[in-house]
C-alpha cells in the first residue's frame, strides 16, 4: 500500500502534467485564446498589483541581508559538522547558469541599447543621460533584486530540508505555519501545484527566449530561415540534449556543463573588455555602479501615479515577475547544491557575488553596445533593438574578431539553453517526487518534454511580448506566496535555534 507521502506527490505530479497539458494544447489548438487570457491577466496586474512586486522585492532584499548579517548567519544548512559537497567555482557556475545566463547573452548588449534609444518617460533618447540612465537601469534589473528572490526561497528549503529533515518542497517552507506534514496538506499541496506552474512558465519565458536568438543568430550569420518551423527544430534537438544530459546525474550533466558555461562566458567577456573600448567600460563600471547606488531606493519604488507608466510594465515589473517565476526553481536548485554552507556564506554567494558578477557583464557589453551607437543613427538603433534576438551580432560586427565573438556567443546561448532547462527538468522532477533529492529519469523526461512544448506554443502565442505577458499574469499569486515564506522562516530560525540553544 502506498504511504501518504506518494500518495500527495503523486496527486502534485498528476495536476501539475493536467494543467500544463492543457495550457500546451490550447496553445497548439487555439493560440490566440491562450494569447487573450495571458493579455487580460496582465492587464488586471498592471492595474492592481505593479506596486506589490516593487516593494516585494526591495523587502525580500532587506530580509535576507538582514538574515545573512544578524544572530542566524553562523547557522549551518545542515547539521553543525556539515561541510559544502562542491567547491565555489561549481557551486557558483550551478548557481549562475541556473539562474540567468541565458538572459544575460540575451539582454546584455540589447537592454543598455533599448534604454538608451527609449528611456523611462521623462527623459531624452539618445542623450548622454540616457546613456547613463540604460547602464543604471540594467543594474537595477540584474543586481540584487533577483537574487534576494532566489536566496530567500533557497534559504527556506536548505535550512527545512538539510537542518529540519523536511522533503525539499516549496511548501516545506510552510511547516512552522501548517505543521510538520505541511506537504501532504490540501494548502501545501494547492502551493506545490502553483509553484510547479509558475516555474514551467518562468522557464518556458527563458527557452522561448534562447530559441528565437538562436535561430535570429543562424539566420544573421549563416543565412538559415527564421520561422516556425526552424524553432520546432532547435527545440527538439536542444530537448534531447538536455535530456541527455538531465539523465545523467546532477554530478555528472549538470556540473560539467555549467562549469564550461563559465569558462566559454568568462572568455567572452575577456574578449569584448579587450578589443571593445576599454576605457567607456570601466567608466561605465565605475559611473553605473555609483548611480545604481545612488538611485537604489527611487528605483526600487518608482511608480509614478495618473500615468501608464510603460516602461516600467515593459521592464522592471516583467523583470520582477520573471525573477519570482523563477524563484521556485532556482531556490530549489541552489538548496540542492549549498548543504553545508552557513546561512550567510549561502547568502553573500547567493546575492552579493552574482550581482557584482552581472554589473561586469552589462558594464562590458552596455559599454561595447553604447560604444557602437554613435556608428549608427537614432532611428537605425531604435530598428536594431526592435529585433532584440540579433542585435548583439551587429553590435559584434563592429569589433574586431566580431565574428569570433559572435559564434561564441551563439555556442555560450545554446549551453545556456541546455543547463536551464536540465536544471528545470532536475527540479520539477524532485517537486513532483516528494522532494527526492535523485528524482527517477522518467519524471525528468516527462517534464523536460513539457518545458519544450510549452516553450514552444508560447512562441507560436506571439514570440516575445506573448512570453514577457505570460510570465507577469503568472507570477503575481507567487509574490504572496515568498512574503508568507518570510514569516515562516523567520518562526522556524527563532524557534529552532533557541530550541538548539537550550539543548546545549
């Protein structure tokens, strides 16, 4: 007889296929109903809700540095003689492969770009503050805020799952408010189902999202069609890939490839600082990191009032509900990898060290993208930008050895695409087997094809704008969900700790 345990992960596991079947088939049969519900959504959120995911995340960045540096952050993720399973050049390319890279190749050279050709309102195109304002803004975007997100659901699951012994489950974190079996629970359940949506979304927004510069980047260089029926093609050929690789072993698959992620961007970087202009970089750097400072609190609550407020819906909220859609993936993952660490090693390599990491990158390819615009008019930029997929190949072909770059970058977004979709598979798969830390190959399939398939309809939906609706609509019930993780956590460290204490 099957105990309790399988009995709710397999409900968890049934629903969640259920309801991601039928959005995909929906998708397939009618994409313009799915595009019309994901549009209303979005409609209803920037109406309502756009000012819950800027104080949101600004809390989530307060509560988890607040965490790091107050009287928990010596506590281990585990037990008191816990010690890290991989060394931090793995554990960090796990952790930032996972959690944006294919982004990063995406927007790097076309954020700072689109900022500078149409800013937030109020201030001038292709002025030099609106050069100022895109480095700033992709800071903003890339810096703590996502992964306060990622740490504060990372945090919740390592110290429930290593120290507490609970299954690896979002609603793991809800056991000081629910009880101990919180996960077989009608609400866990409800919150485990939800969780595996948003995330499937979340990731499904970033594979559409490979897939149309992959294809944007074979069409420029190479002259292949751009078009339906060329994405069914990566996709297919990149899922059985990661699956491949998803079937292989967290140890084996996923830490290999990560770890030439690293590497091939490193290289990348090193590449673009050299042979673009140096010198803007580091001023960019410099100037950018002092306004992003400056500007910290502004930007994180800017939502001015009797107005659209466009820019701000088309970038910082898709960012903020991007960043939560993935916080249940990514959090789950990074728990995964950080047993043995104490809550602030996890907490400093989790925010602080990926941030800085990302301010280099938008520093270097903002500076080369920036560099390169007085080459071209304000309405050809504003043309380059409208097509975001090839925009850092024309970019590219204004530096030398650009074609070099431009190859490496097309090889760096297709293993990109690869480690976030086999860390999805590897996550969803624990998520719906009760959180089993080595998830059987069949539910890895299983999801891995779903990822693909969703990736996919949402592309036929409208490409990217159908993406970036779909992940907003999605990701707003979530935001309740990480403020009330915050609550539990905070329950279960006073708790747990002065229980630990007394015990000595």
């Amino acid at each position: 007889m099957r105990s309790s345990k399988e009995k709710s992960s397999n409900f968890v596991f049934l629903t969640a296929v259920s309801i991601a079947l039928i959005i995909v088939l929906i998708g397939v049969i009618r994409p313009d109903v799915l595009t019309s519900a994901a549009s209303a959504m979005f409609v209803f959120v920037e109406e309502k809700f756009a000012w819950l995911y800027l104080m949101a995340m600004l809390f989530f960045v307060f509560f988890c540095l607040g965490i790091a540096f107050g009287p928990y952050g010596k506590v281990r993720l585990g037990s008191d003689d816990a010690r890290p399973e991989y060394s931090n050049v793995s554990w960090f390319a796990m952790l930032f492969c996972a959690g944006m890279g294919v982004g990063l190749v995406f927007y790097g050279v076309t954020e700072p770009l689109s900022h500078y050709v149409s800013p937030m309102e109020g201030i001038e195109p292709g002025t030099l503050e609106a050069a100022r304002f895109s480095i700033r803004a992709s800071f903003m975007h890339w810096g703590v805020h996502p992964w306060s997100a990622y740490a504060l659901v990372g945090l919740g699951l390592a110290y429930s799952q290593f120290r507490k012994n609970r299954p690896g489950l979002i609603s793991g974190l809800f056991a000081p408010l629910l009880g101990e079996k919180a996960s077989e629970s009608r609400i866990g359940k409800i919150i485990d189902i939800f969780s595996i949506i948003v995330s499937v979304t979340g990731v499904a927004t970033t594979l559409g999202m490979a897939c149309i510069q992959i294809c944007g980047g074979m069409e420029y260089l190479f002259g292949l069609p751009n078009n339906a029926r060329v994405w069914l093609v990566v996709i297919v050929v990149i899922c059985c890939i990661y699956l491949l690789s998803a079937t292989t072993g967290l140890d084996k698959g996923i830490r290999f490839l990560s770890n030439c992620n690293l590497y091939l961007a490193l290289a990348l970087l090193v590449m673009a600082f050299l042979v673009g202009p140096t010198g803007d970089i580091l001023n960019a750097f410099v100037s950018g990191f002092g306004d992003y400072l400056d500007c910290f609190f502004a930007d994180s609550l800017h939502l001015p009032p009797f107005q659209s407020n466009t820019w701000i819906m088309d970038w910082r909220i898709f960012y903020w509900a991007w960043w939560i859609s993935w916080a249940p993936f990514v959090g789950i993952f990074v728990a995964r990898i950080s047993k043995g660490r104490t809550i602030k090693e996890f907490i400093i390599g989790a925010i602080l060290v990926p941030s800085v990491a990302s301010t280099i990158w938008f520093s270097v390819f903002g500076g080369v993208g920036l560099s390169a615009a007085k080459d071209f008019t304000l309405e050809a930029l504003q043309s380059i930008v409208a097509v975001p997929e090839t925009a850092i190949f024309i970019i590219f072909e204004k530096l030398p050895f650009g074609g070099i770059m431009s190859v490496i970058a097309l090889i760096l977004l297709i293993i990109f695409f690869i480690t976030s979709a086999d860390s999805a598979t590897f996550v969803l798969s624990m998520m719906t087997t009760n959180g089993n830390l080595n998830p059987p190959n069949t539910r890895k399939i299983i999801w891995g094809i779903i990822q693909a398939a969703m990736a996919y309809v949402l592309l036929l939906s409208g490409g990217l704008k159908a993406l970036q609706t779909a992940t907003i609509a999605a990701a707003c019930p979530f935001v309740i969900i990480m403020l009330a993780a915050c609550w539990s956590i905070i329950k279960d460290l006073r708790r747990s700790e002065s229980v630990r204490k007394q015990e000595k």
